[in-house]
C-alpha cells in the first residue's frame, strides 16, 4: 500500500508526466503488425521526411499514420508552443485492439471464422 494520502498520491502521479506533444488513434481498422511496417519506416526521422515517406507509402494505413502524425504537430505547435522544423518523431507504436470475430460460409455447412483485428496507434514528437 502506498504510503500518503490521496490526493498527494495523485501529485506524485502527475508531477512524473510525459510533457512531450502526441497524438493517439484507437480503434483503429488495422492490425499491429500491418501498422508496424509504417511506423517502423517513419520512427526516428524529423517531421517533413515522415509526412514525405507517409505521403508515397502504398500501404493503408500510411493514410492513418499521416493523419495521426499531423494531428501531433498540430497539438506540438498549438499546445506546447513548439516550431515544426524542430520536431522529429521520438516514439511511434502500434497496441493491439479488441478483435471483431465474424463467420464466413464454407462447404457443407461447416463455418470458418474470419477475425478482423483492430489496433491503438501512439505518435509521440520531440523537440532537436
């Protein structure tokens, strides 16, 4: 049990915070390891490059990333204050979601089951 009272608990809690700026899509449509392949490309470079690779990338959920990633600069430079030159792509993960479990018809009357998989993507920004 920790020791102290509630509301100094919750202090403690707070004053240990990730004040760098980020962005969180859930529910996403998509599964980690499909979304891993467009973090993984974008994860580490600056803010103009990872919207440049996003832009090009085929993939679909590039267009998610790119979504996620400018709602991050968005709340970097309105929230925080800071410039987009400065900013580069510290953290980028993808969680795995709850699964939609669906029945898809196969022959004589047996029943697969088809699992459409769902993810939490995080963008996390930083200041250079």
């Amino acid at each position: 049990m920790a020791k102290g009272h509630r509301s100094q608990i919750k202090r403690e809690r707070n004053a240990n915070k990730d004040t760098r700026p980020s962005a969180k899509l859930s529910y996403a449509r998509c599964s980690v390891t499909k979304a891993c392949f467009v973090l993984d490309a974008i994860r580490g470079k600056d803010v103009t490059t990872a919207l440049g690779i996003l832009e090009y990338n085929p993939r679909y959920a590039s267009s998610l990333v790119k979504k996620l990633l400018e709602s991050a600069v968005a709340n970097a430079e309105n929230n925080n204050g800071l410039n987009k030159e400065n900013l580069y792509v510290a953290e980028c993960f993808a969680n795995k979601g709850p699964t939609m479990k669906r029945i898809r018809a196969r022959a004589q009357g047996r029943a697969y089951r088809i699992e459409k998989r769902q993810c939490h993507i995080t963008v996390v920004l930083d200041e250079r």
